[in-house]
C-alpha cells in the first residue's frame, strides 16, 4: 500500500435542528409539517451559524490517500483501490474495476 498526504482545510458542516426533535413530546417533524414561520426561524439559524463559520479561518487538517492493489495494466502499474481520509476518519472508498490505458476517443463527443 502507498500512501499520499497534505493538509488541506478541513471541511466545514452546518446542521440546524427543526421542532419536535429531541425529547419534547411532539415526535419527529418533517419540514412541510412546519409552519411558514418556523421554516423562517430555521432559515435564520442556519444564516447565523453560516456567518459565524465564516467569520473564523478554517482548521487545517492532514488529507491522506491510500493507494491499494495494484496490477499492470497496459505495462503500467495501476491502483485499483484508492481510499481518502481526513482527519484520521475516512471519506471515500474507491474500487476500480476497468482501465484503459491510452483508450481512443471518438472527436464527435468534442463537438457541440
């Protein structure tokens, strides 16, 4: 396995919680349950807390990818699972299963 890393800012996550989560009573509430006004109350949340965010510099993070099972392919090495990671929690998992190595590529898909 081989492995690649950089730092990167790390991704920013905005969640805003509408009525009727948590232990209030009322169960679970869809957004075309609410009302005009509580979507509203909502919107401005979910501005606030993105202002906030914005206000501040994002944290830097260390981005690793991890490159797996490589095989030849057209007499060059190939990986053929590529896993990314920040922060030490995973992201995405890739598995390739077709590569083409200089493949030819029909002109008419250039066209407009």
């Amino acid at each position: 396995m081989d492995v690649g890393t950089y730092q990167g800012p790390q991704p920013r996550m905005v969640t805003v919680g509408g009525p009727g989560r948590g232990g209030d009573g009322r169960g679970q509430r869809g957004q075309r349950d609410m009302t005009d006004e509580e979507r509203k109350k909502l919107r401005e949340a979910a501005e606030k807390q993105m202002q906030e965010i914005q206000k501040e510099p994002p944290a830097l993070v260390e981005f690793t990818v991890f490159f797996d099972d490589w095989r030849e392919v057209g007499g060059l090495k190939f990986p053929h699972k590529l896993r990314r990671a920040s922060g030490g929690t995973t992201n995405e998992e890739w598995t390739i299963n077709k590569v083409k190595v200089n493949s030819k590529i029909d002109q008419k898909k250039f066209e407009g």
